[in-house]
C-alpha cells in the first residue's frame, strides 16, 4: 500500500458523524445511486419495448416477405407459385431459418348485432406458431391438413370483444367481388397481442380458402414468408434473398418483390428507434446530475481538510500526490454509490419483469405492462461508463489544492 492509498483509506474511515463534509457525502452516494439505478432502468425498459414491439410486428408480417412484384398495396394480391426453384437457395441464405407460405383476402364479418371489414390470412401446415402460442389466450390453434379444408378460424381479442364472439362460435365473412360470395367459420382460438392496430385486422385461416375464393389454383399463393435468427441483420438477408429472387421472371413479365419488414412499416420501426434518442437524453443528464453532486462533495471534503492539505504540503507532500489522496476518496465514494445503485436497479428491473408491478395503456403502448430486458454488457456499460465519466468531471476541481498554501493555513493552528 503506497502513501496515498494509506491516507485516503484513513480519510474515510475518520469520517464521523459530526463531520463537515458527512451529509454532502451522503447525498453525493445518494445521487449516484439514484444515477446509475435510473440508468440501468430506462435501458432495461427501452431494449424490452423495443423487443416486444418488433416480435409482435414480426409476429404478423414475418421478417421478410416475398410476392408478385405486380403486387399494390391492398389485399387483393396477385398470385406465384407455391414451389418456386429458387426457394430451395433461398433456403440456404445463411441467416434464414424458416420459410411460410400465406395468403391474403379482405372480406367484410357480419353477426347479428355487428359487422367489421378484416383481412383473412390463410396459412399452411408449415406456419411457425410460436409467436401466436405465447399469445393464444382461449381456445386453440388450427388443425391444418394438406388434404382437408379445415373451418376454424383464429380470432383476437379485439375482434372478439368487438363482434361479441366466443370460442365456438360461428359466424359469416362476406367477400365484395362478383360474383358475391361467403364463408361460415367457427372461432377455434383467440390470441391477444396488444397491438390493437394488426388486432382489428387479422385473422388466420386454412390457405384453401383464400385460394378457393381467389379462384386459384392449388399451388399458387400470395408469397412466401421468411423468418431469420437476427432482425438487425434483415435488411443484408433481404438483400442476399433479392438477389435470387431477381432472376425469376413470370409468363406476363412480372417478378417477385422481396420486402423486409422495416421497409413494409418504416412508421413503426423509425418511432421504435428513436427510443435510443431517449435513452441517451436521459443518460446524459442522469451523469450531470451524478457529476455535479460528486463535484459539490469533493470541494467540501478539500475545505474540510484544508489544514491537513496544508500539513501535507509543509511535510514534502506533492499537490500531484495530494489530489490522488482525494480522488481515491472520491472513488470510493463513487464505487459505493454505483453498487447500491446497481443492485437496487437489477432489483426493481426483476420485480416489474416477474411481478408486472407497473401497468401501461394497450391502445397507446401496445403492451400491457412496462417490460424488462436485462442486458448485462448494458449494466457493465453504465457502470464503466458512470464511473470514468464522474472521474473525469473531478479532476479539474481537485486542482483546487494547488492554490492552497501551507503558510496559510498553518498559520493559525
């Protein structure tokens, strides 16, 4: 142990409770636990919204979408084949690790006391259930065959509250095209997944029938959906996949569009990301508020001290030595603070993530409590980055002790 770790270790073991520089101590600790715990907070709360809401929009829309590039922007799409040769490369794109087929048809529901226009997503035996599973909340899936059409139907709970629907039910969808045509399904499940917007639209069905009522044919469908094991990447994968799906070219001159998710709902995903702007407004600020305490607290401890400053420099002590002593101290302070804060944020992040303590608005947040996401390069990361920040913020004024002169202030003693 060297002169400086010796004396700071002293200084803060002397600290008693009548001391001068005691309470703006504590509140130095204080502000740096309620920092670092506000920190580590907020990004657990912005990277689990920003989870949430990407799995639910992948949810509907998958990672990337392939169709008929003659494809508008309604539901009325037109139709490929439902085995393409080149989706045996796209199968090999590394990054892809599941491909869908769908199909899309809007129609208008009609009950005894309600009616709303939705769009029938029909699907096949190779649809991944696992988003809809975690959200099922009544009922069950559909029993899909690639031999029998199969009536039931996957309802949300929206749709459900708003027609007065319940599993088992049955109801009529009518489709305006000529001619006229309907469909009697049967409620089979109903899922929930907060995000009323896509609620109020979808509902899932047997592929069969859209292809029935488009008057397709067995092997053509709306397009394929693929699904890739890194969102952050799909915009690379999407491309790699264009780049097969380029050289297909149809009998009329049409060829596919390949979309990935981002480009279909840039509205969603531009106002998902301006999340991290937040998140770095409120960091920003968290680390002023932390630094300027722990600026306030070290200058009270050096007036505190002043007289064993002087001391020190009258025994040979150097001021370069001197300032070491105080921002060892500050340190310790410091670490202290981001401790407490830490295990006080990891804390609370686990009661909302287990215990769903806050609750939020569906219709504006689309969940319906705050989630959590705990990160753990995240929690090292406000703790490095708190720790060399308030630091740095304390070297200029511990340059205070240079002007504080022995003669001074022994003087008097």
């Amino acid at each position: 142990m060297n002169f400086e770790e010796f004396l700071a270790q002293r200084f803060i073991k002397g600290t008693n409770e009548h001391s001068l520089s005691k309470p703006f101590v504590r509140i130095t600790v204080t502000s740096v636990v309620l920092s670092v715990t506000v920190m580590i907070i907020s990004l657990a709360i912005i990277t689990g919204f920003k989870r949430e809401i990407k799995s639910k929009v992948v949810g509907f829309g998958s990672h990337i979408q392939i169709t008929n590039y003659d494809s508008n922007l309604s539901y009325e799409t037109t139709p490929i084949p439902s085995d393409l040769a080149c989706m045996d490369d796209i199968r090999k794109v590394p990054g892809v690790t599941h491909i869908q087929r769908f199909g899309l048809k809007a129609g208008i529901i009609k009950t005894n006391t309600e009616i709303q226009g939705v769009v029938l997503k029909g699907i096949t035996t190779d649809f991944s259930w696992d988003f809809f599973k975690k959200n099922l909340i009544a009922g069950s899936l559909l029993h899909l065959s690639d031999s029998v059409t199969t009536n039931e139907t996957l309802i949300s709970k929206t749709l459900a509250n708003m027609l007065n629907l319940k599993v088992g039910d049955k109801y009529d969808m009518f489709f305006v095209q000529q001619p006229a045509r309907f469909r009697r399904f049967t409620v089979a499940g109903i899922y929930d997944t907060q995000m009323t917007e896509f609620d109020k639209i979808y509902i899932l069905c047997d592929l069969h029938h859209i292809q029935k009522l488009n008057g397709w044919s067995k092997n053509q469908i709306s397009g394929y959906e693929l699904l890739v094991n890194n969102i952050s990447k799909v915009d690379d994968i999407a491309l790699s996949v264009d780049d097969i799906a380029a050289f297909v070219l149809f009998d009329d001159g049409s060829r596919l569009k390949v979309q990935s998710i981002i480009d279909k709902y840039p509205n969603i995903f531009d106002w998902v990301e301006l999340q991290d702007l937040n998140a770095i407004v409120l960091i920003v600020l968290m680390l002023l508020v932390a630094g300027i305490n722990m600026i306030s607290g070290l200058l009270i401890i050096i007036l505190e001290k002043t007289n064993t400053i002087g001391l020190l420099k009258a025994l040979g002590a150097s001021n370069i030595s001197i300032r070491k002593i105080f921002l060892m101290q500050s340190a310790y302070i410091l670490l202290k603070g981001m401790i407490i804060g830490t295990i006080l944020g990891i804390a609370i992040c686990l009661a909302q993530q287990y215990f769903g303590i806050i609750k939020l608005n569906e219709d504006f947040y689309f969940l319906s409590q705050v989630p959590i996401e705990l990160v753990w390069w995240h929690i090292l990361l406000v703790n490095v980055g708190a720790f060399v920040v308030g630091l740095a913020m304390l070297v200029v004024p511990s340059m205070v002790i240079s002007r504080i002169s022995p003669e001074k202030t022994l003087k008097y003693e």
